[in-house]
C-alpha cells in the first residue's frame, strides 16, 4: 500500500461501495516512474464463508512499472434484516452502506 500515489488517504465516500474498479478521481500519479497512465487491477480473489458473507480484494498496480498503488477491499455480508456492504481502500477510500432485505411489513401493526 501505497499513500504518496493518491491525492487522499482513504477519503470518505459515504455509502458508496465499488466491488471492481477504480476511483482514479483520487489518483495523483505514480510516485515511482512519476506517470499517470492507467491503472490495472489484479489478483482479484473473492472468498465466501459459511454465513454468505463475501469478500472481494484486488490490487490497483501502475499500468507502466506494476508499482502497487493500494489494496482494495470489498465485503458483502447479510443477516436477518439487512444487507451490508463496506469498501475499504487508500485509493478509493472507505464506504458503508446497510440495505434492508425485508419490505415494511403493514401486518405488524394489526397485531395487537
Ligand atoms: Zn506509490
Ligand atoms: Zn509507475
Ligand atoms: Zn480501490
């Protein structure tokens, strides 16, 4: 990991989660050939536990020297209610997002 390529360490991205792809946004150039070409992201591997729960990691590596830029990190996981999915990379920065499986559900309020 890498923090001199990026213009900010980790930025806050509020509830936006990338499972593939690239914030070049934030991208300043490589600080080790000193170019801004494009960026590769490699070794992406995805696990799965017992729960369902996913995590998704890949590098972003400077397309002219395989300089390694920052490790991104995807995770998906679900409980009873919600689904949650959380981004954590220098590059791209940290995102959080809570998704609600289950539709409001009117009945629970007859039961009384
Ligand atoms: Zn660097
Ligand atoms: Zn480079
Ligand atoms: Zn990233």
């Amino acid at each position: 990991m890498c923090r001199n390529c990026v213009k900010e360490s980790c930025p806050d991205r509020g509830s936006c989660c990338l499972e593939t792809g690239t914030y070049l946004m934030n991208y300043a150039g490589c600080c080790q050939c000193n170019k801004k070409t494009d960026i590769n992201n490699i070794d992406k591997k995805s696990e799965n536990d017992v729960d369902g729960n996913e995590t998704v990691t890949y590098k972003h590596v400077c397309q002219t020297c395989d300089h390694v830029i920052a490790r991104h990190e995807y995770t998906f996981s679900v409980d009873d209610e919600f689904q949650e999915y959380t981004m954590n990379c220098v590059l791209c920065g940290y995102g959080e997002a809570t998704v609600s499986i289950l539709p409001d559900d009117p009945r629970q309020q007859r039961l009384f």
